[in-house]
C-alpha cells in the first residue's frame, strides 16, 4: 500500500499541481475543455499500463479493475432495488394506482379525452 500512495503522490504532484478540490482526479483535455475521464477509458489506461508494469515486475496482478466505479454501481443497483421493495412493501393494494379494479367513469367520453389530451 505504502508504493501504491508513492505512485499516487507523484501523479498527483504531475498532473495536480495546484489542487482545489474540484479537479477530477482522471481527466481528458480537448479544445481546451477540460471533463472526467470516462469510467471505460480509466480502465483501458488501468489495463494498459498494468501490462507495462507486469512486465517490470511478477507482483503486477493479471487483472487490474476500477474497484471504486464497479463498487458505486454495484451499491446504486442494489440502492435503487431496496427503494422499490420499500415502497411496494408500504403501498397499500387500496390504492387504486396498484389496483386492477380501478373504474374510469370517463373511458368512453370523446369529449373529456380530448380536453385531458390538451386537444379541446
């Protein structure tokens, strides 16, 4: 871990020189716009130098991954499934959106369709 903040640190002295909180740790620069880094494309850099090193050193692992963006998906999936649980657990099958005998008294009301529909 102690190599890793090494090699952390000196990218960070390279390419942050004056850091302000707001600048993307991974960054592309076109046009003079500067964006974050595709998720896709820090894998490829993470994949391409990672084959460099390994062949410096054993020690490389054979697969390298973006453990923070496969983590933040994997717990925003999982966030958005406990919400919808939650919210089907706590609605009541009295409430006639979630209700298969819901009466529309307007179903056959050309006229009220029309003006629902913005076209009268």
């Amino acid at each position: 871990m102690k190599k890793t903040v090494e090699h952390l640190e000196k990218y960070m002295n390279h390419y942050h020189k004056n850091p302000n909180g707001k600048n993307y740790l991974f960054y592309i620069t076109r046009k003079g716009n500067t964006k974050a880094m595709s998720p896709d494309n820090v894998g490829k850099f993470i994949k391409k130098y990672g084959d460099m090193a390994r062949s410096f050193s054993t020690e490389v692992p054979d697969h390298l991954y973006t453990h923070m963006n496969t983590t933040l998906t994997y717990y925003a999936n999982a966030y958005t499934k406990m919400k919808q649980e939650t919210i089907e657990n706590v609605t009541s099958s009295l409430n006639p959106l979630f209700s298969n005998d819901i009466d529309i008294d307007w179903e056959d009301d050309k006229e009220m369709i029309k003006k629902l529909c913005g076209l009268a």
